[in-house]
DNA sequence: CAGATTCGGTACCGATCGGTACTGAATGAG
DNA sequence: CTCATTCAGTACCGATCGGTACCGAATCTG
C-alpha cells in the first residue's frame, strides 16, 4: 500500500474546498454568523447545501474553519506581529497590520474575530464563545511575547505585559469597529500612529492632569 | 377644551411603554438585532406581538427607539462628557463612562451602539446602518468639542480635532468589545487609565523609535 | 343606556431558517 | 463488465422568522 495516501474510492468532489471556504470565509465575514443563511453561504460556495453539510459537518463547523482559516489568511499579521525583536515593532506591527486587514480593497470592512458575532441569541452562542476565546487566546500570546521582552529588559521591569496586551487588543479591535464603519484606511492610520507615538504608555500611578 | 392632553379614548393601554421598551433594549444590548426574535423581545417586555406592533412599529422601530432609549440612559455619559470643562476631561469622563457602561452589574456587558448590529445579513442592514450614523454622530460631536478647545487654547494650535475624535471613539469601541467578551471592569479601566495618561497623544511626526 | 374607539389575545400568514432523505450520476476496485 | 462507494441535485422536513387578520374585552363620549 505505498500510494496510501492517495486514490480515493467514489466519485471525485467536484469543487475546491479551500476554494469554497475562502468564499464562505467572507460571507461570514461580511455578514456576521447569524446574519449568513446557509443559502448565502452556499450560494457563494458555488455548491449546494447537500456538498457543504458532507464537507465541512454544519454551519457551526463551517464558521470554525472559516475562522482558522482567517486565522491563518487575513489575520496572520497577528503571528508576525509576535515574531518582531522588540515588543515596539510588536505593537506596531499589530496596528499596522490591523488596520491594513480591517481596510483590505478586496476584502470585506472590518475584522472577522470581531464582528463575526459579537451579541447573538442562543443559536448563535456557540459562534460567539468561540470568537471570545479567539481574541483571548490573541491576548495570551501579546502577553507572553511583552513578558519576554520585560525578561529581556526590552520593557522596563515595572511594565504590566498583560495590561499592555489588553491595551493593544481594545485599540485593535476598536480598529476593527471603525472599519466595520466605513472609516477609511487612511484615517484609522492616522489612529493607529498617534496610539503607538506614545507606546508603551506608562503603567505607573497617573500623571498629573494638566 | 382644556383638557386636550388627557382622556385619551377607547381601553387605555395595560402596560408602561417605557417599562416594556427598557426591557426591550436590554434584550437587543444583549443578543444584537439579528439574534433578538419577536418572541424573545414581547417575552421580555410582557405584551404580545399585536400590542407590540401597536405601540411600537415593528422590530426595526422598536430598534430605534431602544437606541434612543440607550443614547439617554446607559449611554448619557457621553452627553456628559462632552460638558465637562477640559478636552482632558472630556476625554476621561468618556473613557470612564464607557468602562462603567460596558461592565454595569445589572446591565448586559458590553455597548448597545457596538454589538446591537456590526455586521448583519440584508434584513438586519438598516439597524446596522443606524449604529454606524449613531457612532459617527458621537464622534463628530467629540471632534466640534475639540475644536471649541482649540480655540480656547485648552488644546495646541496644531491638535487635529477630528483625530483626537476619532482615537478616542476607537479605544471607547476597543473597550465595549473586551467588554463583550467577559473582560471585568477593573481591567478595562486599568486599560482606559493607560490610555489617558499619555493623552492628548501627539499629533506631529513619529517620535523616534525607541 | 348605546355607539364609537382602542387594547389584547388567539390563531394564523407566507417566507425563511438549519438540516436531511432520497435518487441518480460518476468514479474506484474486482 | 459488475458492484461498491462517493458526490451532487431535488425536494422536502419541522421549527421559527417577522408580521397581521380577526374578535372579544374594556373604556371613552353622548
């Protein structure tokens, strides 16, 4: 059995599956998991509901994919961001990167983990907790990454990692609203700079006012 | 006829409207517009469909006047903030009153303008193009209240009003999604306090890495 | 009282939801 | 070739969607 691998039994499949998650992938992207209809999906898939169910289980199932693969498509400046020398070129990075996905010409507005389901009823719960966990587990990482660089003195040894990671997730993610909103590239830019001019901002007890 | 304001005629009405439009609101705050049902709303509110559609409209006006509901309740820090007598001050009260609002005990968390619909399927575009106009309309109010501290010399000569705006909406976003996902008030305002102690951030050029 | 008017409950509308049974077509193995 | 296996299209499932027709109950005016 050396061609194991290979030579499967039944008829061949006769579309591409990451083909048809790409296009899934934006249906959801644009439209939020409750607000695409399996009809939407499909329809965009080039396939019918039979395909989609023996491919990829259910629409649940086909969201969670969807998600890895923006995980690894659109939202992969992300994992690069973390691979930066300096927790500085992280941060800028991540904005950077954030902002370029959110306003992508060709893609959809906004970001996926974000406005995928952010507020749903209880069908839609399942998809909700997953993009918590999502943004959690992008938290965890940003902190481990600004734990590093306190380890390494990149970051003075009073900084909080997981207060600066929380701080750089809100500013992303309040990114990815305004780009859900129509702001422009440009603009949320502009934002991005003025937020890492003064990155990382002090941990201590609060400056005087004025 | 004096008395034009009262005896209304026919069976007086046998529930609060704005008790029933209160409980409303908390259900779209809760599960978006998309994922709140007709039953799940009359259910909350204690009236049936007919009287709902009596008193209200339909789902999307009752949508509406939630908004407008939350714009004077929950969200009334906003107005607030704008009042208070620095652009410094402006900009604390509406961190501070985004990081309460978001995380009230009694109240679900996170922002009605946010997660009350950020991307919908075709039925639900309208309310999504309502909350896109009602953040921007906040965002213009903060940008004509900056400006105002601009002339008064509160803010430099060369701030960017609109910028300052903008920034400041998106943390505010930044914030009701961590909210959303779980994140406890005590985080967030850690995270709110960070992002005030260096503001007004820069508007200028780059200040030089590291 | 009678008559007009409005509210509230039931029962229903067509459309759409996510999901599936069934059937025929296409391919492998023998 | 035959036969098992898999894919894809149709047609359908019960449940739910937002919205409404209808009618009795309740309250006004006169």
């Amino acid at each position: 059995m050396e061609t194991g691998q290979k030579a499967p039994i039944g008829r061949p499949r006769g579309f591409d599956t990451e083909e048809a998650l790409e296009r899934a992938m934006r249906v959801f992207w644009e439209q939020g998991y409750e607000g695409a209809s399996l009809t939407d999906l499909t329809g965009a898939m080039g396939i019918n509901r039979t395909s989609m169910y023996a491919a990829f289980g259910n629409k649940e199932d086909l969201f969670r994919k969807c998600l890895e693969r923006y995980t690894e498509g659109p939202a992969s400046y992300g994992a690069r961001a973390l691979r930066e020398p300096t927790a500085r070129q992280v941060a800028t990075a991540l904005l950077n990167g954030a902002v370029r996905a959110t306003t992508g010409i060709g893609s959809p507005a906004g970001c996926l983990g974000v406005q995928g389901s952010l507020a749903a009823g209880e069908p839609g719960s399942n998809a909700r907790d997953a993009l918590v966990a999502w943004r959690d587990g992008h938290v965890s990482l940003l902190r481990d990454r600004f734990q590093q660089a306190v380890a390494e003195g990149d970051l003075p040894p009073d900084a909080d990692p997981g207060l600066l990671a929380r701080h750089l997730m809100t500013m992303a993610n309040g990114i990815a609203v305004q780009a859900a909103g129509g702001i422009t590239r440009d603009v949320l830019q502009r934002v991005a700079d003025m937020t890492l001019r003064s990155w990382p901002p002090a941990t201590g007890p609060a400056q005087p006012d004025a």
